[in-house]
C-alpha cells in the first residue's frame, strides 16, 4: 500500500469508528468477540477443583476445593490484565482502569462456589465469563471510560454472604451459622483471606458502582424450548414464606363418625389442592408452593387435631404476592368452615424482588441483536448476587440456556456456543454501558 492509499485507509477507518461511536449502532466495536474456546477450557480446568464422580463439583464455599478453585480463578485475573484483591468479605475483585478520571467502575461478576453435588455451570458461567470480557477487551486494546471491576462473590449458595456484605445486607448474626465446608461464616471468611471483623469495610454505597452486570446459566428450560439464544432477566423475583397452621380436634379414629370430625388433615389437603388454583388464576408468572407438611399428634389412629405447613409465593411483583395470599386466606376461611377448622398464616421469610434496570435491559436486547441473537424477557425465580447489588446500582442479567433446565445437579450443562454467544452479549452490553452511562 502506498502512502496515499494508507492515508485513505486510515481515513476510512477513523470515520467509520466516528459514525459508529461507541456504543452507537457502528459495525467497528461489535467486531470485539471473546474468545469462546478459551471459555470451554477455562470452565473445564475449574470443574477440576471439588470435582465429584458424578461429573459435577461439589465446590461449597469455604471449603479446600472452594479456595483452591479461587486461586486457579486469580491466575486468570491476572492474565485478563485485572489486578485482582481479596475484600475484607472474601470477594475477589479485580480493577482495569478507564479513561475517565473519577468514574465509578461497572462490575460484572457471579460465583464460583456451588451446592454440595452441585454442575459445573451455575457461577462458573457468569464468573469465567466476566474475565474473559476483560482479557478480550486487553487484547483489542480498548480502555473503557470507566474503571471495569470483575467480582467474583464469596459463598453466594450458602446465602449471598460475599455480594450481602457489599450491599451493607449482611447480618452479624450471620456470621455463626454453620455452612455446607463445615466451617462457620465468620471462619469461612478468614479461611479464603477475608476478614470478618472488617466486614463494614467491603460496603459500598449508592454511586459507588456505576452499574453491574451478571452473565448466569437459566436454570429453566424456558430459553432451551423457546429455541432462544438470550434470557433478558426483568429481575429476580421476590419470595414470602408462611407458616400455615390449621386448628381442628384430634379424636379417636374408631369412635368418631365421619361428619363429626374436625379433621385438620382434610381441610390442609383441600388448601394444598387450592394453592395452584387460585396461583394462576390470574394471569402471569408467579408461582405458589406447598413444600412441607406435618400432622399432629401424627398417629394411624388418631384423626389430625393441627397440620403444620409452609406456604411460599415468588413474583416479581411484591403487592401482588400480598393479593394471592389474600385470596388464598379467603379459600382458607371457605375451607376451614366445610369442617370446623381454623387457618393461621404467620408469614417467617420476605426476600423483596429486585427488578433490573430498564435501560439495561434495552442495551442487552441492542447487543444481542447486533450480534444476531434472539432474546426473551423473563423473571429469574432463582436469587444471585446481582439482587444483592441492586440495592445500590443499576443491575443487568443475561441468561443462556440450561440443557433441558436441569441445575444444583451434576447433569447441568449448557453448550460452549450458547455460552460464547451469553459472554459476547455480556461484553458489548457492557460497551454500551459504558458509552451511555455517563462517566463523569
Ligand atoms: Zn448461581
């Protein structure tokens, strides 16, 4: 090439990346791809540590395999061009710096711990995923205007202790419950190089982060039956948990005839038989789930004085969770009276919905779509460290599929192109972030 025509080609060049700017609807910055092999080999050596002989890890956090999983984790920081700490909570955080001076950074991150038998999938995906957006964007060349932070939480299966901390959510009382490794919280903490008497110190605050983005495997089927590529998650759906009692006699199972009986028993099996009649009723994806139940005294010959069960409501919307259990006291009360028994709700658990932020979720569609991906919007019913950030920045999930929805299992899988696509999605969704949020 001449020096004439290298002229025009640099020209061409320069203005093509002009029209385009970052995060604009340019062809240049979509070119960026991750390197998709590089992912299938990273999440096979990680699946080394803790691995069981089902073919799944069984990494709990705070355990040997836990910290050792950590350390392979480190060295691949490292190499992403991140420089990588351990927080006072036992997150490993690793910092690239922007160009714009005094910007909050945008973090991307998921876990790499898993449930004791758990897949290779469920963290690792998002974990591996975010480093690889980091060394991908290294290798181009491209600095982000603000700071890119890589978090990978600490126990996020065991309660999202690691992500609850900075969120200022953790609770103290937390810190002596037993996890899965055997270890408490609080020894689990320093076991991974955290330190539990500073924990205050992880916290951040509203505006310290700009916005967070999480990359996470469904864990339904509803992308793999869809045929679709993306799962644009509208947030993480809140839980309310009761504890349902029903009051009726314990009497004499011989003696007692049949329509003299108030048999605790019968009225909770007509309210179990109720739940999913009056869940749907309505329309949307709000789920109701009777998982436990217990009669008392409990005996063949004896008919059911009181039967103790949970009741568990998850929607994206709190008020409406609050509507269901308002019409399933009224089916309650309906029930109870067939048979003289009482329903007692004593609601015990509330995790509030955390809902992604719009803006977001249309960069994400943007991205996926320049890349030739299709997307659906759905709810996740499962909780991750992004609801914990959420509570202090705009947060974002991407979704891949999950193999015929199977997950906290070592049959999990998800195809390494279904994965490349989710950290492609994943890295230009953060391209436009950081082109739109403003750094200031
Ligand atoms: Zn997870």
């Amino acid at each position: 090439m001449n020096r004439q025509a290298f002229t025009r080609a640099a020209l061409a060049a320069v203005g093509a990346l002009l029209a385009g700017g970052p995060g604009g609807r340019g062809q240049e910055r979509p070119r960026v791809r991750v390197n998709g092999a590089r992912v299938t080999e990273q999440l096979r050596a990680l699946a080394e540590f803790g691995k069981n002989p089902e073919g799944g890890v069984s990494r709990v956090a705070y355990s040997e395999a836990d910290r050792a999983g950590r350390e392979y984790v480190l060295g691949l920081m490292r190499t992403a061009g991140l420089d990588p700490k351990t927080d006072y909570a036992g997150n490993l955080i690793g910092r690239r710096a922007g160009s714009s001076p005094g910007a909050a950074p945008i973090m991307l991150g998921s876990h790499i711990d898993s449930v004791p038998n758990g897949g290779n999938y469920d963290g690792p995906v998002g974990a591996i995923g975010a480093i690889e957006v980091a060394r991908a964007l290294t290798e181009a060349g491209i600095t982000t205007q603000h700071p890119l932070e890589v978090a990978i939480f600490s126990n996020e299966e065991g309660g999202k202790t690691g992500s609850r901390a900075i969120s200022g959510e953790l609770a103290d009382k937390e810190l002596d419950l037993v996890t899965a490794s055997g270890r408490t919280v609080r020894d689990g903490i320093a076991f991974i190089d955290g330190d539990p008497g500073r924990l205050a110190s992880a916290r951040r605050r509203p505006g310290d982060v700009a916005a967070f983005l999480e990359l996470h495997v469904e864990q339904g089927a509803i992308l793999q039956r869809g045929g679709i590529a993306i799962g644009v998650v509208e947030g993480i759906v809140g839980i309310k948990r009761w504890n349902v009692t029903v009051e009726g006699f314990a009497n004499h199972a011989g003696t007692t005839p049949m329509d003299a009986r108030q048999d605790a028993m019968v009225a909770a099996a007509r309210f179990i038989e109720a739940v999913p009649r009056v869940v749907t009723r309505t329309p949307g994806r709000q789920v109701g789930t009777v998982g436990r139940i217990q009669a008392f005294p409990g005996a063949p010959n004896v008919i059911p004085g009181r039967v103790a069960l949970s009741l568990e409501l998850r929607d994206l919307d709190m008020p409406k969770i609050d509507r269901i259990l308002e019409d399933l006291r009224a089916e309650a009360q309906r029930i109870g009276a067939l048979n003289g028994t009482i329903f007692r709700f004593d609601e015990f658990y509330v995790s509030h919905a955390a809902p992604t932020d719009e803006r977001i979720r249309r960069l994400i569609e943007e991205a996926a779509s320049e890349l030739g991906l299709s997307t659906l919007r759905m709810p996740s019913g499962a909780g991750h460290d992004a609801q914990s950030i959420a509570q202090l920045a705009p947060v974002g999930m991407v979704f891949v599929p999950s193999v015929e929805g199977i997950s906290h299992s070592p049959s999990e899988f998800s195809h390494p192109d279904a994965i490349a696509a989710g950290v492609n999605v994943l890295l230009h969704t953060l391209l436009k972030l950081d082109a739109t949020f403003g750094a200031r």
